[in-house]
C-alpha cells in the first residue's frame, strides 16, 4: 500500500495535443478516489501514466515516495482493472488470476492458496477452470477484479470497471468494488464517467475537464460548493439549473424574479471583478411547490411557470419547465450540454427542472405557483466560469 | 422441381466440373507414377501393368533422395524464419506508431509484387562472387524475401484482431514486453502463425525458377529442380514414370498438411481479405 502522488504531471501527444494538462494530485495511502469527467477529458491517459502504460511528458509522478516515471509497468506494482476486462481468452479463470504471481515466480502453493482466497472473495470458486467466453459479463467482471486483488499490489487502477454491465449488475458490483476496498485497505484510483458512481463510491472525487483537473474534493464538498460552472453542471443528477441574471443597484434580475443580494454576496462578487451577466445556479431540490412551504417562504421567491412535464417518483416529483429569455450561455456550459446529449434533445439545453414533494398538486400543462430557496443559489462568472459566493 | 432443389442440383455440378478439372491432373500423374515404362504411351486412365518400379528407381538414386532431404530442410528453416520474424513485423505494424510505417508496408507490398524472374541472373552473379551459390542459405535468402511480405500481411491482419488491453493487461500484470508476446498474444494468433506457416512452406516447396538457376549440384538442389535432371534409361528415352512418381511423392506433404489445416488456410485467407 502506498499513497500517489501527480506532480504537475503533463501529457503532450505526438501529434501536439495535450491530454493532461499540469494535473496535482495528492492521493494518500488506502484511500479511494475517483476521476471523473465527460469522455475526453484525459482521466483515462491519467490512470495509464499512473499504471506506466503512457509516458510522462512533464512533471513527476511518486508512488510510495519513489519517482517511478522511468520504470516500467511491472517494475510498479500496481495491479489495473480495464474496461473490456483484457482477460486472457486462452487461459482458464485460475490461469488468469495466477498470471501475475506466475510471472513473479511465486511458489506454486502460495499461487493457488492466493487464487482460491480470492476466488471466494468474488464468488469465483465454481467457474475457476472455465475460460472466459464461458462466463457471464459480471462473472468476467469478478475475474478481472480477482486477477487485481491475487497480486496484493500496492494500488488498484480501475478504468470504468463497470461501464460495461447492464445497470441492475452495476450498482450490486459497486457495492462489492466499495466492499473489497474497505476489506483490503489498498489504494484505489477509479476512473469513470458516471457521476453517481464517483459520488457513491469515492473518499474524494477529482472531476477533469479537457485535461485539467477542475476540483477535487469529498462528494458533499463537490456537491455543495462546486468551484465552477462546470463541476456544478456535471456532479449532481439532475444537473443543477443554470439561468441569466443581472447585478442592477444591489438586486439581482432574473427570470424568476427580481432579488435583494445580502451585503457579503455582493463584495464577494465585486471582489471577484464579475461584470453585469452572472450565472445563476439551482439545484432541483431547492425549489418547491410554493403551496407546501409554509414558514420558509421569506427567504426564496415565488414564482409562477407552466409545467411541460411531470414525473412522479413516489417519494418526489420532478417538474420540467420553460421560463422567457432563461438560456445561460457559457462555454462549460454547451460542453456539458453536448456530453449529455441535450444538444441533440430540441429544448433540452434550457429546461428547468425541480424537485418537489410527493404531497405537490402541480399537473402537466398548469400553472404552478413554485418557490425556491435564495440562499441556496450559486452565482457563476459567465467569462470564467467561476464560482463567485463560495 | 422447387427452386431450392434446382439450386443445389446447379451447385452440385458446377462443384463437380470444377472438382474433376481439379483432380483430374494429379490422378493422371499418380497412375503415370504407376504404369510400367513400356505402357506409359498407351493412353489408358487405368494402368494396365502396375509396378512400383518408378517409385523404387528414385528412391535407389542419390539425385532425388539428396534433393528431398534440401526441399524439406530448405522448405523449414525458411518457414520457421518467415514466421518468427514476419510475427515480430507484423506486431511492430499492426501495434505501432513509428514514422515511415506506410512506406514500410508499401515497400513490403512492392516485392512481393516483383517478378522473380527479374532477380534470377542479378542473384546468380551476386550469389557466386559471396559464394552463396549452390548452398542453402543461398536459396533460404530469396525465398525469405518473398514470404516474408506475405507472412507480414497475414500475419498482422491477425494481431489486429487482438485487443491491445491485453497486452497492456499482461505488462500491469508484471510482464516483460517480450513475455507478454509470448505468452499472451503468440498464442492467441497461433491460427495465424500455423496458416502463414503453411502457406510461405507451400511457397518455398513449390519453388523452381530459384531452384534451378541458383543450384548445381546435389549440396542443394531441390526436388524440382532435381526432377528436371531425371534421366531415362537411354538417352532416346524421357524418364516420364520416374518424373511421375517424383511429382506423386513431393505432393504428399501438401496434401497431408492441408488436409490437417484446411479450416484454419481458409480462416485464415478470408480473415486477412476482409480485415487487411
């Protein structure tokens, strides 16, 4: 076990491009992190520097305390779980767990006590001399997670170990991925796309964006206070809501409604030299049906809209609504458009979307009175992308 | 009749037509191989005098025995070579990134595409002031130059096939470059290996233009060459049975290797069309 440490780690292309840009990265010893982001983003070439399977254009990387950027993968020990699994298709599934400590001349009893150990760790015992076009997709899953867990590495990479499972499996093996780091204590780094993944598993989660890592921080830091407009656009499901407004003598114009900003608010974004247009963010469960606020009302807004489309939960509704005017424009804010698919959707860049309680009456195609919670609100640097209250 | 029927009946014959012009041929020499020298110009499909007298007489002469034993080592060491170092080409090409890979291809392409007729007198002159003339490497050489391209080409249409995350796999598992070609990726393009074998082995027992012009004696003639150099019992006479029976024994390890492989040439072949 060891902690990994990225140390203004850079990778540059061949052909120019820069994959990873400057990435700081202080990963301690057993914890698990997760690195998150739109396709592209560069988690992947990260978590393949990290394994010694891409060079390192700039920068050092230190595992255990040791500069490993010159050694090679085997010199690393770090065992890696890919995506497509990569098991050996002419080996059975105790060949495969055993390759490693074969390779590593371990002694043959060690090798199989280590291979049955982990086998009943997953579940494997049944299927250890079948080859793997004879297992189911989660059954291969398991194995590739056996083939990390034999070798007692110092870390495990993890390349969207689950992305390709049907989603009932995917959710039953995060709880095991969760259970066998909490049994082992290894150093885990996990790369994935799947916000939900990154927030249920992760002791800290780095999200990057085009190369650069934006924030890193624990799931409720990240989901609370988001550094900027694209990691409060990407952690959260569903996505925060984004809306126009303008600064005008202190009040804040937007399509919901004009609001007073409290004195500290209004330094902080003075401070920040944000011009006129800000951004500003909601989440969906800060809104509520005005008629079952109650006491609380004082402090939001009430606002009415039409309701586009209603779907009912059971324990909560979600509301989807247009609003005049209301489309935020920032770059972060079309990528993370595109790399939802909602630029393919008409209307699907500029909905809004809010959570209610079960107990709301609103019905598609009325008006509805809604409230929502201005303490809550996140205002952005539309230049930037800055978070401008944190 | 449904047209089902008339379908088959149509494949039926026309597989047949294509069959007996096929084999028609290698029946005609095996029983020429068996025919007694005074009935060989009769004409009859059938021997009507069976004898193993042909087969007896180029077993009993050095000529053909030595030249045996030079196809068949030849016709290996050439294959083995083919196949080890086209394997590591063809990894290199299908694996890499390195600048001038398109040239390299093309140019592999380009000679396989030469005529070899063009480099018989170059190679004669250039193989007797080295002193490789009338030797094996001496053939061994040329027939490497043109397999290889063909070994590279099948060869590399196969490791594309193999996903990459398994070596990357084998390497995080702790592997060696070179063990993890061995003892990952070899083996899972082992078809690939066994029908590029099979077809550069085909190339080099087959061959004559080389054979002929390059040889001289019996230190490495092969057998096709050496079945030109048969003689007849007078010099009036054309040693048609022992050449017969020559032609019979050289097409049976073809025949023994195809029959063996015959799925994995053809896997192989339509693999590489349709990926290459």
């Amino acid at each position: 076990m060891a902690e990994i440490v990225l140390d203004h780690v850079t990778k540059r292309f061949p052909d120019g491009t820069t994959a990873v840009d400057d990435a700081n990265l202080q990963i301690g010893d057993g914890e698990f992190i997760i690195l998150v982001g739109p396709s592209g983003c560069g988690k992947s070439t990260c978590l393949n520097m990290i394994a010694g399977l891409e060079d390192i254009s700039e920068g050092q990387l230190r595992i255990g305390g040791r500069v490993v950027n010159q050694l090679a993968p085997k010199d690393r020990d770090i065992a890696m779980v890919f995506q497509n699994y990569a098991l050996y298709p002419h080996m059975t599934v105790r060949d495969n767990m055993a390759f490693a400590l074969k390779l590593a001349k371990v002694d043959r009893t060690e090798i199989d006590r280590k291979v049955d150990e982990a086998a009943r760790m997953l579940e494997l015992t049944a299927f250890l001399d079948r080859k793997p076009a004879n297992l189911s997709g989660g059954q291969r899953q398991r194995v590739a997670m056996g083939r990390a867990i034999v070798r007692s590495p110092q870390a495990f990479l993890m390349d969207e170990p689950l992305s390709n499972l049907d989603a009932k499996l995917r959710v039953q093996m995060r709880t095991t991925v969760s259970r066998i780091q909490n049994q082992l204590g290894t150093t885990m780094v996990y790369v994935t796309h799947d916000q939900t993944e990154a927030l249920t598993l992760g002791d800290r989660v780095a999200v990057m964006r085009a190369g650069v890592i934006q924030q890193v921080g624990t799931p409720e830091e990240l989901y609370e206070q988001p550094r900027n407009l694209f990691v409060a656009g990407f952690i959260g499901s569903p996505a925060m809501n984004f809306l126009p407004a303008t600064r005008e003598n202190g009040q804040l114009r937007t399509p919901l409604g004009d609001l007073e900003l409290p004195a500290e608010v209004r330094a902080k974004v003075d401070q920040a030299g944000a011009g006129r247009n800000l951004i500003m963010g909601l989440r969906p469960e800060h809104f509520e049906d005005a008629a079952l606020v109650g006491d609380k009302k004082p402090q939001g807004l009430t606002f009415s809209a039409s309701v586009e489309v209603l779907e009912s939960l059971g324990a909560d509704k979600y509301v989807y609504f247009h609003l005049q005017g209301a489309r935020a424009s920032a770059r972060e804010l079309e990528e993370l458009a595109a790399d939802a698919g909602a630029t393919d959707v008409p209307g699907g860049a500029d909905q809004v979307v809010a959570r209610l309680d079960a107990a709301s009456r609103a019905r598609e195609g009325e008006q509805l009175e809604l409230w929502f919670d201005a303490r809550k609100l996140h205002l952005f640097n539309p230049e930037n992308g800055a978070h401008l209250t944190l | 009749m449904n047209s089902g029927a008339r379908t088959r009946t149509l494949w039926g014959v026309s597989n047949t037509v294509v069959i007996i012009v096929a084999i028609v041929p290698v029946l005609w020499i095996a029983s020429l191989s068996f025919k007694d020298p005074s009935t060989i110009t009769d004409g009859t499909f059938l021997p009507r005098k069976w004898t193993l007298e042909n087969y007896r007489g180029i077993f009993d002469t050095s000529l053909f025995t030595r030249a045996l034993v030079n196809s068949i080592g030849i016709a290996l060491i050439a294959t083995v070579l083919a196949v080890v170092v086209g394997s590591m080409a063809a990894y290199a090409i299908a694996r890499l990134r390195f600048p001038g890979k398109g040239l390299l291809v093309a140019a592999t392409l380009l000679i396989a595409m030469f005529p070899p007729i063009s480099l018989v007198s170059p190679l004669f002159n250039l193989w007797r002031q080295i002193g490789l003339f009338d030797t094996w490497p001496g053939l061994i050489i040329p027939y490497l130059t043109f397999s290889l391209p063909l070994a590279i080409y099948t060869l590399s249409a196969f490791f594309r096939e193999i996903p990459w995350d398994l070596e990357k796999a084998a390497r995080v598992d702790g592997a060696t470059p070179f063990q993890a070609f061995m003892r990952v990726i070899a083996p899972l393009a082992a078809p690939g290996m066994v029908t590029t074998a099979i077809l550069v082995f085909i190339f080099c027992w087959n061959d004559f233009v080389f054979a002929i012009s390059l040889t001289s004696t019996n230190a490495s003639r092969t057998v096709p060459a050496a079945i030109a150099f048969f003689s007849g019992a007078s010099q009036f006479e054309t040693p048609v049975g022992s050449i017969a029976a020559a032609g019979a024994v050289i097409t049976i390890p073809i025949i023994i290797f195809v029959f063996f492989f015959q799925r994995r040439i053809v896997a192989g072949l339509t693999s590489g069309a349709v990926k290459g």
